[in-house]
C-alpha cells in the first residue's frame, strides 16, 4: 500500500504541526498509526526499530513517537531514516505530526509528535509565517558541483525532494553531488540529530516512486549512496 502513495506531494506539502485539535486517540486511531510504523524499512535488515507511542501531550499533540536507539553516527541516521518514512505515511492519513527534539524519551536521541492538525486559526498563522521564514538552501548550495548536463527529470525530482527534508534548526547539514541518470551521493554532518536519515528517506522515497524500486547503500560515515532503475521519468 505504502509504495501507492504519492511520496513527491507528500513531500513537498509536508510541514511541522505544531498546534494540535484536542484528540484522545482511539483503537482504530492507534492501529492507523501502526500501520503507518509498519510502513517503515531500515537502512539494514537488522536495524528495524521498535517505535512506541507514548501517551504524553507536547503543544497538544495525542501522542508521541519515539524509540530507543544508540548514538552513534549510524544509529542515528537509520533513526531519521525509519522516522522520516512513518511521518509521511501518517501525513498521508491526515495526522499532523512534527520531529520535536527538545523531548528525549528513554534511550531516544528525539521524538516524533502525532495529532490531528488543529483548525487553522490565528496562532497557526502566526507560527506558519515565522515557520516560512526557515527557508531552505537552493539547489546550487546543495549540489556544490553542479548538474550533469544531461539531468534527467527524476533525478532533479529526488533532489528537490531531498532538498526540503526538515532538519533541526534548519541547519540542513548535508551535500548531494550527481553521479549518474540513476544515482546520487548524500554526504553530510549528523552531530547528534537524525537529520541525514530524514534526508535520505525523503529521496529513497521519491526514487521509489518514481522509478519502482530504490536502493540506499552506506559509503562511509556520513556519506550515502541512492540509486535506482534507469528508466523513464514515470507520471504517476
């Protein structure tokens, strides 16, 4: 179900929700978010994470997603990687969600918020137009060495998708460089965020989309490959 969605809209309509409708979540509601979890793959067969929902409010949200994970550069990737795939599931069942690092639950380098989206209202104007003064790098910034010159549509798709991945701060601590139609490297600074797994995720999940298959492959610390089929930009 999950490979249906349509990762390129999500992607791009996808923003932090940080004013919530009061919603004490259901059985049905939490077997939703399951589902959502479920849709996750890790980097690795044997990195899957147990992610929970924590019963606990946090700018009003039903709940809070969260899993034990270790620290290191790894670790924290495959976190924002799994993280940033449940975020757009659940975007696509209309819960509103947000990563929030300010709340550490045990063993969790951040949380995920989840909650329906309260109706927009003077605060969320107020926060929706300090949020869009977070704005993101241009391509150029992120691509230092430019495009190939024969760039294909998807593969400046998958860039723009990885380009709007949310980041804490805004720092968007990363770089992409296009090695081919069908391949390109993400190479960034992680410190102590699951920020470059939230990127990774967001272009793995446009390749996928778009070509039918994706593949992201660790090249070193920091430094990641995403590839998929040579094909046709398909119109899905």
């Amino acid at each position: 179900m999950e490979t249906q969605l349509n990762y390129v809209s999500l992607v791009r309509d996808r923003h932090s929700t940080r004013s919530y409708a009061s919603h004490p979540l259901t059985d049905p509601d939490r077997q939703d978010i399951a589902q959502a979890i479920a849709s996750a793959v890790p980097l690795t067969p044997t990195s899957l994470l147990d992610w929970r929902l924590a019963d606990k409010s946090i700018m009003g949200c039903s709940a809070v997603l969260y899993a034990k994970c270790g620290s290191s550069a790894d670790e924290l990737v495959d976190y924002g990687y799994q993280g940033q795939q449940i975020v757009l599931a659940l975007l696509a069942r209309e819960w509103g969600t947000c990563w929030y690092y300010q709340v550490r639950l045990p063993g969790s380098p951040c949380s995920i918020t989840v909650g329906r989206p309260a109706t927009p209202g003077m605060r969320s104007a107020v926060v929706g137009a300090l949020s869009r003064g977070h704005t993101r790098k241009t391509i150029e910034q992120v691509v230092p060495e430019g495009m190939l010159q024969d760039s294909a549509a998807l593969v400046r798709t998958v860039l723009e998708s990885a380009r709007l991945a949310p980041s804490a701060m805004n720092r968007q601590p990363w770089t992409f460089k296009v090695i081919s139609p069908n391949q390109i490297v993400v190479q960034g600074n992680t410190g102590r965020f699951p920020d470059l797994g939230i990127c990774l995720a967001n272009a793995m999940v446009t390749a996928r989309q778009l070509a039918g298959a994706a593949t992201v492959t660790r090249l070193d610390t920091g430094e990641y490959s995403v590839s998929w089929q040579d094909t046709q930009l398909r119109k899905d």
